[in-house]
C-alpha cells in the first residue's frame, strides 16, 4: 500500500515535470484543448466581471464626488490646450503628408504609424501571485496577435502571450523579465526627445515595484520627471506609448551605460477596458 | 446529486476568484492579496469527504486554472493542489476535525501552497524576489482572506462534504 503510494507519487510527479516542459517550450501557439477551455471559461466570467466592475464602480464614483470639481477645471484647461494643439498638427500633418508624396514613399512606409486601438474587455485576472495574467474578450478571430501591445488610457501595461479564437491572454509589464524566455526586450525613448533618448526596458523589480531601464547613453540628456513612451525601434512594438516617468538614473554596472528606473505610469487594479494596439502588417521583404 | 453540486460550487468559485475578486479587493492591493478558495474548497474536501475526491478535484481544478490562466508554466497547480488535497486527506480524513483543527489545517496548507509555488517559480527564474519578501508581500496577506473565506463557508461546506460521504461510501476503495 505504501509502496503503491509512493509509486503513483513519482508518476505525478514526473508527470507534472514534463507538463512543464511542455509548457516551457517554445510554442507558436496553444493546443486545441487549451483554447476551448480558455474559451469556454472566458464566456463564463465575462457575465461575472463586468457586472462586477459596474457594482464597484458605482461605489467608487459616490467616493469620487467630491474631487470631480477640480477635475473638471483640469479637463476644461486640457480641452482648451489640446483645440489650440490640434491646429497646429493639422497643419504639420498636411505638411508631412505632402513631404512622403515627394520623396516617394511606399505604402507601407505610409501606412507604417497607422495604428489600430482594438478596444477590448478585462474578462478575468489570474489568482497567483507571480502570473498576472489578464484575459481579454478579444482573439485571433479579431485579428489579435501574440505580442501586440496592450495598453490602457494611462499607459502600457503589458503585451498579448498567447491567443485563443475568441480571447487573449495579457502579460502585464510588471513580468519583464531580461532572464525570461517568453519575454522581448522594449526599445523606449524620452517624449519630447525621441531622436536623442534611447534605453531598453529589461525587467521589473517587483520589490521596489520600479521598471528597470538599461542601455542608456553616457551622454543622454534624460531628466528624472520625464516621460518615458514607447520608441518602436525594432518594428515589433508601436511607438508613442506612454509607459511610465523616469525616477531616478545611476550608472550602470560596467560604468559604460546608465540605468533607470522607470515608475509604471498605468495600475493594474480594477482594468475595464484595454487597448490592444494592433500594428499594419509589415512586408516580409527585410 | 451531491457530487454535481460539489463540482458546481468549486466551478462557481473559480468563476469568482478571477472575476469577482479583483473587484472586491480595494485598488492597491490586487497584487498582495490573492485569493484560492478553490484551493480551500480541496482542502476541506480532504478534511470531511474521502482523499481520493480530494486528489481529483485538486488534479482537475488545478489544471483547469492552469490552462485558463497559463502565463509560464503548465501543471503546477494541478500538482500541488491535488498531493496537497490527497494528503490531507492521508492524514486527516478518519478524525472528525473540529473548527478550529481544520481553520489551522488550511491555514498551513495555504502557506505550503503558496510558497512552493514560490520556489517552483524562483526554479525556473520567473521570479527573482527573495523568499522572505515574497512572503511578506502577498503569502501572509493572502492567508488572511483565505482564513476569512475558510471560516465563512465551513459549515455549509462540511455539511455538504459529509453528505457526499454518506451517500457513497462503497466507493471508497477505487
């Protein structure tokens, strides 16, 4: 009996070792199993989030009442800057358009910054504390991708890990992890700098809950209180997302390049509704 | 009967861990407060009804939060969770616990569970935090809501786990 015990202990356990090969293995996409659970859980709790989400909200807005004048006035002077804003980019961006005819530029050389924000619904968030995944009520029916962007009104917050055909699953950005297999590296720059900042965000360091950011220039220029946005070197991930401010910079650890850390400009607590950035497809040409 | 209503309750739970519960745990904390009452609900079936159900609802639902979920790894939970149930109820499920036996019960299973999925994840280098931070930050705070969960559903959730052993018990030798 023991014996018999001790004997189905181990085929578990092997068992359950080479599931996680499998899993750690570098798969393009997830078996049929997997998607029609995913699937059929993320219809299930998607009747259980959003009402959810309406409950709480309603309780936070009577909390909120009380600072929505001064936000009002704040909104009324972003309203005003951004109408005297908008002239101006109509006019740059005619500008810009007229230069591209001119200098001959391909259609997707033209097309290359014509973003698409799908916007999608938080369906569920996983319950373990080193996998914060968030499931979306968008996939590859949609025209969802792994590695796509995903962003909120505040700013990124993670990338698309795998997709299903009616669901994704989010990786939040607080899983940047320069060691980990399953993550890429994202090239980011400074706003208002963005041809003279450059730096790569390598990982998050969970117990100071700052953004690393490595490969920064001896003689960069980048103040703390910046913005910190996406640069979309690369090509895989948009340009022009807002990831967070920068708190501090040191130098790093061979004394060539500077370090920073970065604070996450967007929370990852009560998510409604996310943008999945969906980048025009490049030509396979390069 | 019994054993569909079991199933149901722990399918209605996991529905709730992922979707009701970051709503109810206040901004700030989603992250330290993490809820696994379908890893209670395993526990206490070890406690009160037979080990094997307990190996296979932790198996399964294990699984089923793996796949929904799956960020890095595949089968963790399902491990733990079902040799954590099974031997509980290697251990426990003879006695007729007392309150007070079973809320301490799951208290350290919970702590087990948490911090072996811990050094499974620091294993594979998905997480580079030390253990004692870990712990601070969300294996300790998370236990108190699972002791919250535990003490709140434990007399209906006996009684219905005893029921199940009522009505079957010729099954016990599967």
């Amino acid at each position: 009996m023991r014996n018999k015990r001790m004997f189905m202990l181990m085929i578990g356990f092997i068992v359950c070792i080479a599931v996680i090969g499998f899993s750690l293995s570098d798969r393009k996409e997830l078996s049929w199993p997997e998607k029609f659970l995913k699937d059929s859980a993320a219809y299930v709790q998607q009747w259980f989030y959003k009402p959810a989400g309406y409950i709480a909200g309603f309780f936070e807005d009577i909390s909120n009442l009380r600072t929505i004048y001064e936000e009002n006035e704040q909104l009324r002077l972003t309203a005003a800057a951004y109408s005297r804003e908008k002239i101006n980019y109509n006019f740059v961006e005619k500008e810009n358009k007229r230069l591209q005819e001119e200098l001959d530029f391909t259609v997707a050389q033209k097309a290359m910054y014509n973003y698409n924000y799908l916007i999608a619904q938080v369906v569920s968030v996983s319950n373990e504390a080193n996998n914060r995944t968030l499931t979306i009520n968008l996939g590859s029916k949609n025209g969802i991708k792994p590695n796509m962007a995903v962003t909120t009104i505040d700013g990124l917050i993670g990338l698309v890990s795998s997709v299903t055909p009616f669901t994704a699953a989010v990786t939040p950005i607080t899983e940047l992890d320069e060691a980990s297999p399953t993550f890429n590296l994202i090239a980011v720059t400074i706003m208002g700098r963005e041809d003279e900042s450059f730096g790569i965000l390598s990982s998050y360091n969970k117990e100071t809950s700052r953004l690393l950011m490595t490969k920064i220039a001896e003689k960069d220029k980048m103040a703390i209180q910046d913005t910190v946005i996406t640069s979309g070197l690369g090509g895989v991930y948009p340009r022009g997302l807002v990831v967070g401010t920068l708190e501090s910079k040191q130098l790093g650890d061979f004394g060539l390049t500077y370090t920073a850390s970065v604070e996450l400009a967007a929370s990852f607590d009560h998510l409604t509704e996310v943008f999945v950035v969906q980048v025009p497809e490049l030509e396979d040409a390069e | 009967m019994s054993m569909n209503r079991i199933i149901l309750l722990m399918v209605l739970l996991f529905v709730i861990e992922g979707a009701v519960m970051p709503w109810i745990i206040p901004a700030g904390f989603g992250h330290r407060i993490i809820p696994h009452f379908v890893f209670v609900m395993v526990i206490f079936s070890g406690l009160y009804s037979r080990r094997h159900l307990a190996l296979i609802l932790g198996v399964s639902f294990g699984m089923l939060q793996d796949i929904v979920y799956f960020g890095h790894l595949l089968g963790i939970n399902a491990f733990i969770m079902g040799l954590m149930g099974y031997f509980t109820g290697v251990l426990l499920e003879r006695r007729r616990s007392t309150i007070m036996m079973a809320i301490s019960v799951i208290g350290f299973a919970c702590l087990l569970y948490d911090s072996v999925i811990y050094f499974v994840y620091s294993v594979f280098r998905i997480t580079n935090e030390s253990y004692a931070w870990a712990l601070i930050d969300h294996i300790l705070p998370s236990l108190f809501l699972q002791l919250a969960f535990a003490l709140a559903c434990y007399v209906p959730v006996r009684k219905l786990f005893e029921g199940q052993n009522g009505v079957k018990p010729e099954n016990d030798d599967e």
